[in-house]
C-alpha cells in the first residue's frame, strides 16, 4: 500500500545491506535522486540489477555500495566507458564487482517473468555466442510441443524496485509516459518498491483509456522529488541533459575527481537540490 | 568531387545500403547515423525501430542514446522494453538489424564485451546488450565500422554475437534461420559475405582505396571478390544532408542544463 513519503524515509525503510536491488530506466526517468539517497545512507554489499547501468551505477559502484551487477550493457550511451565500473571490474576499486552478464532480450523476459510470477524466462536467445560460457545461469530447454531448444534464464524478483515516474496522485497511483523501458515489470516483479515523481497531483491528468498506471496497492513508497531523474529526463517536464552526460566522462575518468563530485553534489547536497534543472529546464522553454 | 572524409564515405556506404521498404532495427552511433540519412535521402519510408521502445521513429536530430525523448516524440508508437524484444524482434517483424562493434572478425562474428580474458579483461567494454538475438533474429544484418588492425582481428577475444560462426553451413547448423551479416560497410570498403565459404569478402573499394591499404588495415588476409567495383563517390546531396544533421545534432548535444 502506497505510502507518501520523503526520500530519506522510503530508503531507510525499503533498501538494506544486502539487498538485491533494480533502479531501472532505459535512458528514461532514471532515478538518480533515489540512487543519491542510497549512497548518503551509506548502503553496502547491493547486488544491482538493471538492463543499463549507466551514471547512477557508476556512482553506486564507485562509493563502494555494490559487490555484484547484474546487467546487459554497462556504458555511457554515445560518449564511451563508466570509468568506475571498468576500474572495479578491471582493477577492484573500491571493492570487487562480480559480473552476472545477459543480453538485452534475456534481461526484459526476466523482468516480465518475474511480474509474472513465474521462476523462469524462456526465448529464442544466446544462440552461438559466449554469453553463455561465463554465465552459468543462462540455461537451454526444449518446447515440449515443437522439440525447439530455447533459452531459459531465473526469472527477476529483485528485493526492491525504485523507479522515477511523471506524476502520482494523493493515493499513490502511478503514471508513466514516454519510452517505458521496463520499469513497470520491475516494479511488480519485486517485493518492495520506490517511486519518485515529478510532482504529485490531486487528480491523474486527462489520458489515454491504456495508460500505464501502477496502482497504489502495489507499491510501497511514493516521493516527490522533482527534477530527480536530472540528468536523464522526464517527458513533458525536462530534456536529457547530453551536455552532462558527456561532462560526466571527464569527472569519473579519475578516482579523486569523481570522490570530490560526490562529496560537493551527492553527500553534501539532498535531494532538493535536484528542483534546479526542472525549473532551469521550465524556465528556459519559456 | 566534393572533399570528404572516409568516415563520411562510410556513413554514405552505408545508408546506401537500406531500401525504402526496410523495417530496420538501429544501434546507436554509426548505425543511427547511416539509418537516418537513408531516411532523410532515398529512403523516406524506411521503417526504423531503436530498442527503447520506439517504433518507426523520425528523429530530427540524432540520439545520443537509445531512448533520447526525440525518439519518443517523432514515433509512430513507443511499445515496453519487453514487449521490443519479444513481439517484434523475436517474432520475426524486423528485416534489418544495423550493428557496430568493437572487434570484428572475418566471418563478422562481433565482441562488444572485453578485450583480454573475461575474467581479467585489458579493456572491459559495455557488453552485448541488444546484440546477441539482434544477429540472429532480424532477417539479415549490416554491419559499419572503421577499419584497423585491433578492431578486424583474426580471432575475437570474446564472441558477443554470431555472424557466420566459423563459416559455411555453420550458422545454419546452430538452428539459427535468418541470413546473418550480408554487408559489411568500413571507411575503406564494402564486403559481402562468399556465397560457400561465408568468408567476408571485398566487392567494392572506395574512390582511391588501394587492396594494400585494405590489407594494411585488417588482421587477416583479406579474400577479394573477382570483380572489385569502386564505391560511387558521395553526391553533393548525400554530404550536404548528412552534414547538416551532424550539425544539428552536435548543437543539440552541447546545450547546458
């Protein structure tokens, strides 16, 4: 039942050492807010599940807060590496990272078998390649109708999900638009889950009789953080900021500068300080 | 002849290669660029599908990532991730996919995954994400990357996703149907697969590429066809749209927040 919340609250009470965690987004509505929240409170030992880590797992790796990374493409989209993630892979710094490698479609059928309820993912995948030589996960089974070898994989039921969405309403309801990823698969495939918003609404605007909306009942927390997806976007409220993506090369590229970014932007700043790039966005559009 | 470079000839290489009726499914970076300009040029119905979600999108400047808002706005329809990856890659609606890669061998087999061993790799790259059921499910593959001698190795530190396997009948023989890598677009040349061998093969050289300099770039003795073409030379058109929307998108990229 959806409780509305503050950042810190909803962290404090959903995320814990240990935790199997999925803060997804597919370009889209990252949650970067929320991934902030989780590396001020200091959270170790996570295993992060997403489809594409990109800047807030580099962050969470590079603080030290995760021992694993489930995932299927791990870079900064158009722009090249995630600094932190190679030196953990390639270097062990801060920690070690242990790698559980899919592709894209294996990661999307897990997310969609666990909102599903079932224990495993089945498709037409991982013909020929290595994938699966280093993942001892990835499986084959036969069609029991047709005698078709398929590829099976565990099905996703992270811990928790925190995700950022537009907007929810006073009760908790939740209104996702634009590129949807599989943030909604995530959300019912785990036990627990945040969502931050963009802003909340006495009433869900006009819309489409197929919305996507996630009922209140089946998530835990709802925050108000606006602009917390900065500086990936929210459609309708701000554009992904490139500009930033690119900048963030230079800022991870090296372990001093990147520990000095989080201490001036994360550790020393909350999550009110996200509000400036909706309104700078707002403003400029004007 | 206008000037250009052999990045753009490549790009142009490229785009030439989809036909208006394509149902592409793009990558990003250099795929997005030679989709794009195939639709801004001689192919303004060409269907193109990003793994976000989007599909038959129109973008006016060029993603820097896969799910950019541009995408979402100028599409047709924007569809779950999963349901991308199960009703309309897996279920056989996409003819084209267009990929790159960090290392390529000569049966086009790709590795986006490491450099080195996996367990201790040199270079930890991003990894397969789309790749691996992309190769094997759209009807046929194109595939554009700059030529060099550490990206066309002789045998790839890690195969992400299948091309022609070890050549011949070996694709076929995993069970896999679709045709595999039909064309491969560099900055030097084009190469087709061999009809038996599978082998990728050069059938066409860009204006004043020389074999030598083909070879000089490739990590094994590269096969020619019996009758090597010479590329067409970019046209005043191909190179003022394709410039125009690297313009674009460079001015759209570097707005600060």
């Amino acid at each position: 039942m959806a409780r509305i919340s503050s950042l810190s609250e909803a962290i404090t009470d959903a995320v814990r050492d240990g935790d199997t965690l999925a803060l997804e987004g597919f370009t889209h509505l990252i949650p970067h807010a929320a991934g902030h929240e989780i590396v001020r409170q200091g959270r170790k030992g996570l295993t992060l599940i997403r489809m594409t880590p990109d800047l807030i797992y580099d962050q969470l790796i590079g603080m030290g807060c995760a021992s694993r990374l489930v995932f299927s493409w791990g870079g900064n989209p158009g722009v090249g590496s995630l600094h932190r993630l190679r030196d953990a892979v390639e270097n062990g710094w801060p920690q070690k990272l242990e790698l559980e490698e899919h592709s894209h479609a294996a990661m999307a059928n897990a997310y969609e078998a666990g909102a599903a309820g079932l224990p495993c993912a089945i498709f037409r995948g991982y013909i020929g390649g290595d994938l699966p030589k280093v993942n001892a996960k990835i499986k084959r089974v036969t069609c029991p109708f047709t005698g078709e070898e398929l590829a099976a994989i565990p099905a996703h039921r992270p811990d928790v999900a925190v995700i950022h969405a537009q907007r929810a309403d006073r009760a908790g309801n939740v209104m996702i638009e634009g590129v949807l990823g599989v943030q909604k698969e995530a959300v019912l495939a785990s036990k627990r889950s945040v969502v931050t918003v963009e802003e909340i609404v006495d009433e869900l605007p006009e819309r489409s009789l197929n919305a996507v909306v996630l009922p209140y009942w089946t998530i835990q927390h709802v925050v108000a953080v606006p602009g917390g997806a900065f500086p990936s976007y929210a459609q309708g409220y701000y554009a992904r900021n490139n500009a930033f993506y690119k900048k963030w090369d230079d800022i991870a590229r090296e372990r001093d500068t990147f520990l000095a970014w989080m201490k001036a932007n994360v550790l020393e700043k909350g999550p009110e300080a996200f509000a400036q790039y909706t309104r700078k966005t707002r403003a400029a559009a004007d | 002849m206008a000037d250009y470079k052999p990045t753009e000839m490549m790009t142009i290489a490229a785009a030439r290669a989809l036909r208006n009726d394509d149902v592409c499914f793009v990558g990003i970076g250099q795929p997005s660029a030679a989709c794009n300009l195939a639709r801004l040029t001689h192919a303004p119905d060409i269907v193109l599908i990003y793994e976000s979600g989007t599909l038959a999108t129109k973008p006016n400047v060029l993603p820097l990532s896969i799910g950019d808002g541009e995408l979402c706005e100028t599409a047709l329809t924007t569809v779950p991730v999963p349901e991308m990856f199960r009703y309309w890659l897996q279920g056989s609606r996409i003819k084209v996919g267009f990929l790159g890669g960090a290392q390529i061998d000569k049966f086009a087999n790709l590795n986006t995954t490491v450099v080195g061993p996996y367990d201790k790799p040199k270079v930890r790259l991003p990894g397969g994400g789309g790749a691996p059921e992309i190769a094997t499910s759209c009807g046929e593959i194109f595939i554009i990357m700059a030529q060099g001698k550490r990206s066309f190795v002789d045998r790839l530190d890690f195969v992400t996703s299948i091309g022609h396997v070890a050549g011949g009948d070996s694709r076929a023989r995993l069970g896999v149907k679709t045709k595999g890598p039909t064309k491969l677009i560099t900055d030097l040349a084009l190469f087709e697969p061999d009809p038996e061998t599978k082998e990728m093969t050069v059938v066409s050289l860009h204006p004043g590429v020389t074999r030598a300099q083909v070879q000089d770039n490739t990590g094994w003795p590269v096969k020619f066809a019996a009758q090597v073409a010479e590329t067409p030379p970019p046209t005043a058109r191909e190179l003022e749209v394709l410039r125009e929307l690297h313009a674009r998108t460079n001015r759209a990229h570097s707005e600060a927040a």
